[in-house]
C-alpha cells in the first residue's frame, strides 16, 4: 500500500449516493502508516480512545493526538494493535487531514462488525467549527483484525457528525450507528445499516433539551421487550430516551436516575445477557472526572449491582470497549491528556465487578498503551 491514500471517484460517488449530503471536506491527505510529524515524541496532547479485541484475542485501540497541547486544528488519529495481550503495541496507521491545516480528525471509535471486519471509524472537522455541517464521517475497514498484516481499504466517507461511541446490531440484524449532530434538533441520531454496511441513512434521533444540550456522545442498547434506549450525554450528567419503533422515534430525553459528570460513559451488553457499565463514582452520587467504576444490571437497567474501582484518579475519562469471547472484558480511557498523556486498558471479569473486587484472577488495572511526552508548550503554542 501507498503510504498516503487518496480515495477514488467510485468510492466517493458510492459514498455519497449513500446520503443526501456528500462530504464537505475531501478526504485525509494522509491515511497510513505514522509520518514523521506523528512520532509519540512530538506529541503534547492525548486522549479518547476506543478498544476493539478479535476473535482471537489481538487488541486493537485508537485515539487521537497532536503536538500542540489541546483539541485543535493539529489532531490526527492514531491506530495501535497488540498481539500479546497489551504487553507491547505498535501504531500501524494515522490518518492526517492536512498536516498543519485548518482540518482535524477526531473522536475515533473501533469495532468489530458482525461481518468480523474491523471498522476504523473518525470526525473530521474544519476549523473554526461552524456547525453540523462542518463535521464528516469517515470508515477505514481492516479485513482481518485477527492480524497486524491485515489488508485495509481507502477511507469512504459515511455521514454528517461525529460517533465516538459503540454501535451495536439490533435483532433484527440491522447495524446502528450513534451519530451525535451537536447543538442541534434530534441530536442523538440513529444511523443505520440493512445491508451490512454498504449503506448507512439516518432512521431517527432523540432530542436534547435545549438548555442541556453539548456534546451527545450517546449510546443505544436494546433492551429484552425490544425496544431501544438510549443514553446520551448532556450539561447535567446524562439524560435518557426510549424507542418502540426501531429508533424512528423516540420519547423525549429525561434525566436519567444514573448520576454522573458530563463526560464519555461506556455501556454494553455481556455475554451472560446483563449490562455492564463503565462510569465516573457510584450510580447514585455525581463525582468529576475520577473513580472510574464498572457496574452489572441484571434486569436491563433498572438497578446496578457491585462495583469495580478500575481507576480512582482526578483526570481519568472516557471509557470504552469490548468484552472478549472467553469472557474477559477489556476496557480502555484516557489519563492527564495534557500531562502524562496516558492511554490505558484494565481487565477483569463480570465477578469480579458483583463483588466489587478482583476474585477471577483476570483484573489487570493501569495497563499502558502509550504515553505521549514531546510536542508544544502551551505557551508556544498560542504564539
């Protein structure tokens, strides 16, 4: 493969034919292996990563970077995978829109597609940001994530926003997207797929009070009786909506009971049929970015069980990740973006999170990704 990919006029044109709205940016100058510019050593921002585990156990996480310290015009993606349990990685690929451009990419997200293809998936923004349509959509699709050599295919362009959350694959086999249009009317959008990613369209979205609209980050699951719920985030912590008709519509978002900062939460079903969530302090107190904890419901949601402390620091955040076939359960966040730079992934299993402590012997906790020390001052960075 070419180091630098651009993508063809056919993959464009089915993109779009996809969509009512084509992208407003062309695609990254830049999707491949790390340039120089993108060395760990030049890097005075990390942070939001997402964590995907094949079939065979390799781990695959992506974040995003800059060497300017904050979320700017200088971010880029960066894809990392272990094939020894997270004991050593390697960054395979990034993907930079324009180098020292007015563009970014962001807000990543990796998954394991029922299809078992990988789904790198990222926003791209012009700055300034000037609202939802300023905000693409792209896909990189790696064919066999069981591998470090895998073959991987051009970026293709899915839709307007940004999706830094799990999708998941309703019963009726439909893939769902959750896309966020920030600041706007039905901003927790369902995206959704008939024919196993070819084409996505938006079914439907639930809407944000407009005094507690941000930054939606919002995740679906579907509950048993088949409908959907959806937790997003909002300025009071997080808010919750239900849909009957498979995400066409949906109730208005009310407060939800689960207290929490307004930041990034993970929540997933287990393979023993109950809900795991990942959030900041216990489910009835609101702390800040501190005390990440993982909690089990048995009963979809309606009461959560236990208690695993995984990370009790101030400036921890944003969880995410994936359960693995032999039952462990691997999840990823950030730590001191600015500071230490930290990505991290703990381990454990659903006991362990019952019994609030580690019991099954698979609890590893502050496992390093990378650390990314280098780049701009701040102070030099604003000159």
């Amino acid at each position: 493969m070419k180091k630098t990919l651009v993508v063809s006029t056919v993959s464009l044109l089915f993109a779009a034919a996809a969509f009512c709205q084509p992208p407003k940016a062309p695609p990254p100058e830049h999707a491949g292996p790390p340039l120089p510019r993108h060395a760990v050593t030049n890097r005075a921002f990390t942070g939001i990563s997402s964590l995907a585990v094949a079939p065979n156990g390799r781990l695959w996480v992506t974040w995003y970077a800059g060497h300017t310290p904050g979320e700017d015009r200088n971010n880029y993606v960066v894809l990392a995978t272990s094939g020894d349990g997270g004991a050593t990685w390697k960054e395979l690929l990034t993907v930079d829109p324009d180098g020292g451009g007015q563009r970014r990419t962001f807000d990543p997200e990796v998954w394991i597609a029922p299809d078992g293809r990988l789904r790198w998936i990222w926003s791209d923004r012009t700055m300034p940001h000037s609202g939802v349509s300023s905000d693409a959509i792209w896909m990189i699709v790696l064919d066999d994530p069981a591998s470090e050599s895998t073959a991987w295919h051009p970026p293709v362009y899915v839709t307007q926003g940004v999706m830094m959350c799990k999708p998941i694959v309703l019963s009726s086999g439909e893939w769902a997207l959750p896309v966020c249009t920030w600041y706007s009317e039905n901003s927790s959008k369902m995206v959704v797929s008939t024919d196993n990613g070819k084409t996505w369209s938006v079914r439907g979205g639930a809407n944000m009070p407009r005094e507690d609209r941000c930054f939606d980050e919002h995740m679906f699951v579907e509950r048993k009786d088949g409908s959907i719920w959806c937790l997003s985030r909002a300025k009071s912590g997080i808010r919750e909506a239900v849909s009957t008709d498979r995400g066409a519509t949906w109730s208005p978002l009310e407060p939800s009971p689960i207290q929490h900062p307004s930041a990034r939460f993970f929540i997933t079903r287990l393979l023993s049929g109950n809900l795991l969530l990942v959030k900041h302090g216990p489910i009835e107190r609101k702390t800040g970015r501190s005390h990440l904890m993982a909690f089990v419901s048995k009963d979809d949601g309606r009461r959560w069980e236990g208690g695993l402390m995984l990370d009790e620091r101030n400036g921890v955040s944003y969880p995410d990740g994936q359960q693995a076939a032999d039952g462990t359960i691997y999840i990823t966040y950030d730590f001191d973006r600015i500071g230490k730079r930290h990505i991290l992934f703990s381990t454990f299993r659903e006991e362990d999170v019952l019994a609030g402590k580690p019991i099954s012997g698979a609890v590893r906790l502050r496992q390093i990704v990378s650390e990314g020390p280098g780049g701009v001052k701040r102070s030099e960075a604003a000159k």
